[in-house]
C-alpha cells in the first residue's frame, strides 16, 4: 500500500521504467457524497500496487507519470471521468479491454465475464458495493482492489490479437482516443436542467418551482450528510411529493416513516418556497421538438437501418454499436450535419454497400 510521499516516491522510478501499466479505481459513490477516488490500483510487470489518494500525497507526481503512457483498463470511461474531475488528469493512450470485447461482439463483457473466459480465472464479486474510503482496508479488499489490474495485460495482448486478427484494432484505437476527449470535455451543469429528473416533464409549471426547491434542499442535505441523493429521497419521490404540494394532499404520507424531525421540517420549508414562487418565476416547460420526418428522411432512414442492421449482423456486432437509432435519425436529416460526429469506422459501416 502506497500511503506515504516516500513510498510514492520510491515507487516512480519503477513505474517509469516499466513496459506496460494497469490501472483501476475505486470510489464511494455508493456510500458518500459528493463521490472521491479512494485508492487507485496500478500492476506492472513486478508487482501490483495500491495508492492511496486519502493519504494526503503528492498524486500529481503519479498522475504525471501515468500520463505520457499507454494504460490498461476495462471501462474506462467512469474511472476517466474521475480522474479528470478530481485531478484535471487524462491520458493519452488507453487500451480498454472491455471496449474491445464489445467490438469483437461479445454480448458478456465484465471483468469477471473475460477473465473466466480467456484465463480461466473466477474473481471474486463480493466487493463491488464495499465503502472503499474505510481504513484500514481489509485484506480481501486489498485482494480485489488488486484483482481489477492484475490479469488486464494477459487480457489486453489476447483482445488485442483478436482485434488484429478481425482488422479492427484501428477501430478500438479510434474509440479509446474518442473516449478520452468525452471525459475530458465534461462541462459545468446547466442550473435550468440540473435539477430536472424522470417524470419531471409529466409537471406543470408550478409542481417544477417545487420540484427544484425540493432537489436544492436534498442536493444540500446530501453533501452535509455525506450520503448520496438517493439514499435521502429517491427521484419518484420528488416528484410525487412536488405534484401533491400542488394539488394540496397530504405530503408527509409521501415522506419515509423513519425521516427524521429535522429532514421532514427542510420538505416541507421547501415545499413552501416553491409553492410562494411568484408564477414569472416558475420554471419553464421543456418540450423537446419532434419534427416528424418528411419522406424522403424516412426513407433515408430505412436505408441506414437496413445498412446498419446488415454490417451488425456480418460483424456479430450489437448494431447499437455502430449507431443508436436516434443518431440514424439524425443522419436521416441531414447526413453532412451529422456524420462528423461518427468515428470514422461507423461511417465507413454506415456508407459501404449493403449485400442483397
């Protein structure tokens, strides 16, 4: 366990010199609130290694290293966005062995799922919801914390020839750099938007001045309580509550039977300054627009179905893969427009000619 400067420290050089990186995390995003990065795991060919980023140390040191590498990870996506959340922190280079299975057409592709099949190896899944930011950690923690690092460059060179094999290692190589610029393009949240959740388009104006009253009170209370949003009301109940304020029912029937004094007071302070809300200040409907398609889209849009539906079923691919259907509407629309959006493997699918 890496817990000190001068571990970290002695570590960097071995780091540095190494051939290959596997890197993992592990957050709190079930127990705390907002979420933190509470230990990142790191193998290398000598050994697998803990850092602990609670320890107070000079991370950016590590995060420098790491940088200018190629790493190993299986879904990426959310520990990137971490790093680049907490840290500012995003590679250059990443090999994801979980975008990889899915671009060879496995339908199963945890960890647990690959290791098993190309390895041989069950992990254990008993960890998964554990508080990682708890210490000491226990030894079967440190056990799977090691786990999610230690077969990734076994896995990778196995994935990686398969992709070769299928000529589609460029397409991984397009995914994981298209990947990287999406977490590092996270932008700040729209305070009209923020607050706004499922069934809240179901609301009238004034049930939504409620609504976001209620969601600023529980975004406070979470983060002064430590605990994440949904373990203080879940969203369904945030809706139910903002529409009975308004219908004038009973709210505190809505409410948990174990909510404390002191929460079930905020409810209903909050409840009262949504429903004082002048109706100027109520929040604006959002009716997304839904132009229906004329023709000739429809007609476009038959044809990119067909095209994808075709290349998925050749490729053994999960045609979602090579585009979502709302995306093929849009191409359907207005394919200039759109099409740079695509990575270049989907377009290259999307316009080659379909067999009959």
């Amino acid at each position: 366990m890496i817990e000190t400067n001068e571990r970290l420290e002695a570590f960097l050089p071995e780091l540095r010199a190494a051939q290959w990186v596997a890197v993992d995390t592990e957050a709190d995003s079930l127990h705390a609130y907002p979420e933190k990065i509470c230990l990142i795991q790191i193998s290398l060919e000598t050994g697998d290694w803990l850092v602990d980023p609670l320890a107070g140390m000079d991370l950016p040191k590590l995060l420098a290293v790491l940088q200018d590498r190629e790493l190993l990870m299986h879904g990426a996506d959310y520990d990137l966005r971490l790093f680049w959340k907490h840290y500012r922190f995003s590679p250059r280079r990443v090999f994801d062995t979980m975008l990889a299975a899915e671009l060879l057409g496995y339908r199963q592709f945890s960890l647990n799922a690959l290791v098993d099949r190309y390895l041989g190896i069950t992990l254990d899944k008993g960890m998964q919801k554990a508080d990682w930011a708890k210490r000491p950690l226990t030894e079967r923690m440190k056990a799977y914390a090691r786990n999610d690092t230690r077969h990734l460059k076994r896995l990778a060179d196995k994935l990686r020839g398969e992709l070769q094999e299928k000529g589609r290692l460029a397409w991984h190589e397009e995914f994981c750099a298209w990947q990287i610029r999406d977490c590092a393009n996270q932008t700040e949240p729209d305070e009209n938007t923020v607050w706004r959740m499922k069934g809240s388009h179901q609301l009238s104006r004034p049930a939504l001045a409620v609504l976001r009253e209620l969601w600023h009170w529980r975004e406070k209370e979470a983060i002064a309580t430590n605990r994440p949003p949904f373990f203080i009301l879940p969203h369904e109940t945030l809706t139910r509550l903002a529409q009975a304020a308004v219908d004038a029912e009973l709210v505190d029937l809505l409410l948990p039977r174990r909510f404390s004094n002191r929460r079930r007071e905020g409810v209903h302070r909050a409840l009262r300054r949504g429903l004082t809300l002048p109706d100027h200040q109520h929040p604006e409907l959002i009716r997304t627009p839904t132009r229906r398609l004329t023709e000739a889209e429809r007609r476009r849009l038959a044809d990119l179905e067909r095209r994808r539906d075709a290349q998925a079923a050749r490729l053994g691919l999960n045609p979602a893969l090579i585009a979502p259907r709302a995306t093929l509407r849009d191409l359907a629309r207005n394919w200039d427009k759109y099409a740079s959006e695509l990575m270049q493997w989907q377009r290259e699918l999307l316009q080659a000619p379909v067999s009959s």
